[in-house]
C-alpha cells in the first residue's frame, strides 16, 4: 500500500482556499457557524474538565471517550504551583520517571510503558511536540492524558498514552497578570500573561512570557529559562475561522550526573543505598543547553449545517549541545568508579506534521452518525550532533564526591541522520442509537518509512478500534473498547551483529472495559479494566537486536476529579498493575514471567484544597504521592523500593489597590525523603529534595 504524499505547500495552499471558501459562504443566504470553544479564565476552581482536545475525540465531553482519559486543570496546576510535565502528571494514576533525575527534562513511563519523547507528546491535539527539554506550563489551560493505545489518529506511537498540552487564549474577559516565584534553593522566575480580544471580538490574541533562575537544591548545579509565546484566533467569517499558536522556549543547566546499575553477581545485584538527594556527581560545567520551538496553524471551515473541514500544519523543532555523565564501576563498599562523560553539540530534533480532516453528521432520530476522514502526514528528522571519539573517564566517589575538572576534547566525530516518515488515512464513526447507545469504529491505513546510515525500512499495515458505549443515566457511561496499533522498535545499537539494522514496527493491542460518572456532585470519577499485548525487542542467539516476544499489562484504575463542594476540590487515582513478560526469544529465556523494568505494581496519588468559608480568600492543600517498588531490569535482579513523598501549600486571594493579589506557598517532598525516583535503562535516578516555593501573582 502506498498513501500519497501531501506535502507542506499544498497543506498552505489548503488553507488559503478555506479562507477564499469561508469568503464565499459569507455571501450566502444561509451562512453555516462553527460552534463556540469555551475559554474557561484562571479564576475557576473546577478541578474537572468537560471538555478534551485529544485523538479523535477532540472537543468532545471526556465523559463520551471509550478510554481512560485524565485532564489537569489550570485550577489544579495553580494550587500546586507545577512547573514541570511530571509536576502536573503526578496527580494522573501509572506514571512513574524513567532513567533521568529530571534536571533536564522529565522522561516518564505511563503504565509501564516509556512514553515515546518525539511522538507522544502533542500541542493542541495535534502537532507532535519534542519533549527533550521541560516543556513549560504557564501558557497552558490544561495538560490531559489519553492513556494506552492511540495509534488512529496519532501513527506509530507506544500503547503507554498521548500527553496532549492544551495552550491559553483571549477570553471575553480582558486578562492581565503579573507573577513571580522564588525558592528556597534560590531560584526566581516572573511570568507575564496578556489576554484581548478585538476586531468586534472577532480576534484574540494571548501572550505569555516569562524567564528565571533554576537552582533545584543539588549540587553543582544552576541555570535559567526562557519562554515567549502567543496564541492567536480569528473568525474570519461565521463560517470559518483561524487558530495559530507558537512557543520558544530554552532552558541551560546543568546536568545531574546518573548512577549505572552495579554487575550481577548470582544473578542478582545489590544497589548502593541512596545518596542523600542533594549530591550530584557530575561538574557544573556539564551543561545542558536546549532550545525548542513549536507553531501551529489550524483553519475550520464549515460546510453547511452538518459538515466541517478542519486543515492543520505545524512544525516542532529542537536542539541541544550535551555533557551527559554516568558513575560506572563503582565499589560498593568503598564507593570509588569513575565519572563515564559523553559529548555531543547540535543534535537537532525536527517534527513536520499536517492534517487534513472532514467531520459530518448523518441521520436523526433515533439514530444519527459522526463520521471523521482525514489524513495525516508526518515526518521527522533528527541528527546525532558532532560527538567525540570517545566518552572521557574520570575518577569519582558515589559517597564523596571530589570537583569533576573541566574537560573540552575535540568534537571530531560528524554526526548521523534519520529520517521517519508516517503518513496515514484514517476513518473513524461514531453511531448513536437512541440516547443511551453508542458504537465507535475506526481504521487507519498506514504508509511508514524509516531511513537512516544504515538502511533503509517501509512498511504498510491497517489497524482498526471498536468500542461501545452504554448510557444508563445522562451523566454516565459505560464502555467497552478494541484497539491495534503500530510502534517504532528502534534500531540496532552498535553492541549488536546487525548494528545501525532498522527493525519493523510492532502492533500492540489493548482492551479496555470502563464507567464514567459524573452522578456526584461535580465530581467526575472513572474506572476501567485494561489489558495491553506488547511486542518487545530481544537478542537472539546470534546477538542479533530483533523483535521477539511480548510483554502484557493488565491493571484496575481509579480516579476521580472535582469539587465535592464549593469549598472542597480533589483529584486522586489509583493503578494496581499486573505486569508480565509472557514470551522470550531464546536468549531471553530468563526474562520470561518476570515484571518489565521500572514498572510498579501500585501507585497511588491524593491531592485536595479546602477553601475555608470563614476566611474569604484563603485555601490550604495537601497532596500524597505513592509510587511502588519497580524492578530494575528485565531480569527483576534488584528493585528500588517503592516511596511517598508529601506536598502541603496555601494560598490568599485579596485585593490591595483595587487589583486582585494572591500569595502562595508550596513544600514539596516536605519531609525531605531520600529515595530513588528512576529506574531503567541500565540507570538510578534519585528525587528532589524539599523545595519551598513562595510566590505572588496580581492580577489587573
């Protein structure tokens, strides 16, 4: 099968005959409108949403998706002060982080499972957005989660779920804000938030700025960041309108050193204990210097009263020069190795993505269709960057650290490029039968190539989902969904025969049976049985890299969201997985029955406000974290032991001068617990240590 290509300047030149279209049913007797987006401002408590921008259900109540789907709010990124992706996710049930600290980004697992950083992180639903920097928070309305398999409308992507970044724009309301942070460690940030509308209210336009200091309280590290971005909207006409969005952000620190897993001895390996969560092992002049830039253009155009054309462009960039260092080779008893360093300048990240999709009713009555067309190309480039021959080693001590000497040896090695391209038609129909019934079917064509040094890889494949949904009240749902789809599984690494081989993708299937209410209160709480099949890669008895066997996660999830009262708001979550390698190649064989590295069986999160009616303005939370014990490797030879870290804040609305004030405190990991955070990958990683964070914001 061969999809055709659809190629930047045509999606341009599709956007520019929306504009003239939209100029031409100005002029008719009947103009078709597009229905209003609600803007909810910052001034909400909801700690819900009803709406997600997500896949293919994109503006629609979260209450309608057949899939376990969780949305962080503004109100609840605001109560927590979050300034990282893992700060706002830790309040969504499976997710853990992977091999890295987070001083420089956070890589995160979801159910087990690592999200992909270049392909399931999205901007708006759509553009496929880098994450190999900490992707900023203050410009957006809400972060949301569609968890397991979404390869329909997004392509080949793990089964571990899409993290969609849903950007601020003008409201009716004028809206002016001016805040700023500082820790106790020392770092200091302010942010401006600017929000119009005008043209007659047929234009908006938001903006966000903000930039600071980093200290984060470890060792040998500081740093600063930057943001500037703009969100812009336009009703051309009734019947068509304009979204655009761009974002720059960077972000210079130093990078935190990871510790390697110690050799096996027996088949098993005895961990280090935890280092106290202030060291770091690597210099401050190991640096992390990133920049990225995401933009996105979007036009709807309506067609009629039933039909809608929806086009869509937008490219993510992202690049970074890197000092990256790892503790190998360490003794346990007297903690000496060495410091392992690795250089590397301009590695470059590129996503180019474009849509083209027609949505439509049919029928009434009794029974009535949603159907959705569209295709989706995407391609994406990368370079390794200009390396040096090889990693520099020199001696350091897990227990006590000695100042790491600045190194700076001749980036001689040029770097590699890879190019994927995804392209897809897909079909997706929602059916409604009656009030209470729902079957949603849908199937995807894809057309995938990966190219690289080494070769070159295409494939073509159909997948398809079915769910159905049953209402027995008008605010909840019940539901049962089939899904397939197709991931990247890499490409041979170097260690192996067939080193720089691309291997083919992989399909993974899910299951998933669920309810959603919203039957109390405002609060909307959802259950769901899930069962994902994962292919895994392996080594043959020819130390061949290829893909052979499966990996299955089988869990129970909970959660729930919103407010209990006007003066009481939740959001909580709970996953109890079962996790399992079922099948091995050959010289695998011991991996067989074992738990999937850094993959816990149980994590738990708690987070509540109490707004005290006796004292207008004045609000204190608390929030519990738990996350179980996770294997190391594959071979489960050691784990790292589960934890709980406890966050405790408070905030004061008033008004001074005539403008609205609040002041804030939040402490994170409060009682300064020392725990390994990460695992996986052959690294440890360990967690932040208590961090007070004061902050005030006015609002004109």
């Amino acid at each position: 099968m061969s999809l055709p290509r659809f190629p930047y300047t045509a999606i341009t030149a599709a956007v520019s005959v929306l504009a003239w279209s939209a100029g031409a049913w100005a002029q008719a007797s009947s103009t078709p409108t597009l229905s209003e987006v609600r803007v909810t401002g910052e001034g909400s408590s909801n700690f819900s949403s009803r709406n997600v921008q997500v896949g293919a259900f994109r503006d629609q109540d979260p209450l309608e998706v057949p899939l376990t789907n969780n949305v962080i709010t503004r109100s609840v990124l605001d109560a927590q002060q979050a300034k990282t992706l893992l700060d706002a996710l830790r309040n969504t049930a499976g997710v853990t982080r992977s091999q890295l600290s987070g001083s420089t980004y956070d890589n995160i697992s979801i159910r087990g499972i690592l999200v992909e950083n270049r392909g399931n992180y999205r901007l708006n639903g759509s553009l496929p957005i880098i994450n190999l920097i900490d992707i900023p928070l203050e410009n957006k309305e809400r972060v949301e989660v569609l968890k397991g398999a979404s390869s329909l409308y997004y392509g080949l992507v793990p089964p571990s779920g899409v993290v969609n970044f849903v950007t601020k724009r003008a409201g009716d309301k004028p809206a002016t804000s001016v805040a700023s942070s500082v820790s106790n460690h020392g770092s200091l940030d302010a942010h401006v938030d600017i929000g119009r509308r005008f043209a007659g209210g047929d234009m908006g336009l938001r903006v966000n700025a903000a930039a600071g200091k980093l200290e984060y309280g470890i060792d040998n590290f500081d740093g600063n960041r930057g943001l500037v971005a703009a969100a812009y909207d336009w009703r051309v006409t009734p019947a068509f309108r304009l979204k655009a969005d761009v974002e720059h952000y960077r972000k210079d620190v130093s990078e935190q050193a990871g510790i390697a897993l110690p050799a096996a001895a027996g088949g098993n390996i005895t961990l280090p204990p935890v280092p106290d969560n202030k060291r770091n092992l690597a210099g401050n002049w190991q640096r992390y210097d990133a920049q990225a830039t995401n933009a996105l253009l979007r036009g709807d155009l309506a067609l009629g009263d039933a039909w809608s054309l929806t086009v869509e462009t937008g490219h993510a960039e992202a690049k970074r020069d890197r000092r990256f260092s790892q503790l190998r080779n360490y003794d346990l008893a007297t903690g000496e190795g060495f410091l392992d360093i690795s250089f590397v300048n301009d590695q470059r990240f590129t996503n180019s993505n474009h849509r083209v999709e027609l949505l439509g009713q049919l029928g009434s009555g009794a029974v009535r269709q949603e159907l959705t067309l569209g295709y989706t190309a995407n391609r994406r480039n990368s370079f390794s960057g200009a390396s040096a021959p090889r990693n520099e080693r020199v001696p350091q001590n897990l227990y006590n650290p000695r100042p790491v000497p600045q190194l700076d040896p001749a980036l001689s090695l040029p770097g590699t490029h890879t190019t994927i391209r995804d392209r897809g038609l897909y079909a997706f129909d929602r059916i409604s039968f009656g009030e209470r019934w729902q079957v949603q079917a849908g199937l995807r064509a894809f057309d995938y190539s990966n190219q690289n040094a080494g070769g070159r890889y295409s494939a073509d494949a159909v997948s398809p989902n079915v769910s159905v949904v049953f209402k027995p009240a008008p605010d909840t749902s019940v539901y049962a969904s089939y899904l397939e789809g197709l991931e990247d599984t890499g490409t041979a690494p170097a260690t192996r025969a067939n080193s720089g081989e691309i291997l083919p993708p992989a399909v993974n299937k899910q299951m998933e049976l669920g309810i959603k209410t919203r039957a109390w209160r405002q609060v909307f709480a959802q259950a769901a049985l899930f069962q994902i099949d994962r292919p895994q890669t392996t080594v043959d008895d020819a130390n061949r890299f290829v893909v052979g066997g499966k990996s299955r996660y089988r869990g129970l999830e909970l959660s729930a969201s919103g407010d209990v009262t006007p003066q009481f708001g939740i959001v909580a979550s709970m996953q109890l997985l079962d996790a399992r390698i079922v099948s091995v190649g050959a010289s695998n064989a011991g991996e067989l029955g074992k738990t999937p590295e850094n993959t816990p069986r149980r994590t738990v999160s708690l987070f509540g406000e109490y707004r005290l009616p006796q004292w207008a303005g004045l609000s204190v939370n608390a929030g519990l974290y738990y996350v179980g014990k996770r294997a190391v490797n594959n071979l489960n030879q050691a784990w790292v032991g589960s934890y709980t870290t406890l966050s405790l804040g408070g905030r004061y609305r008033t008004k001074v001068a005539g403008q609205h004030l609040t002041l804030q405190a939040n402490l994170d990991n409060a009682t300064d617990r020392d725990y390994w955070v990460a695992a996986g990958n052959g690294l440890l990683g360990t967690g932040a240590p208590r961090t007070l964070r004061l902050a005030a914001k006015v609002d004109f």
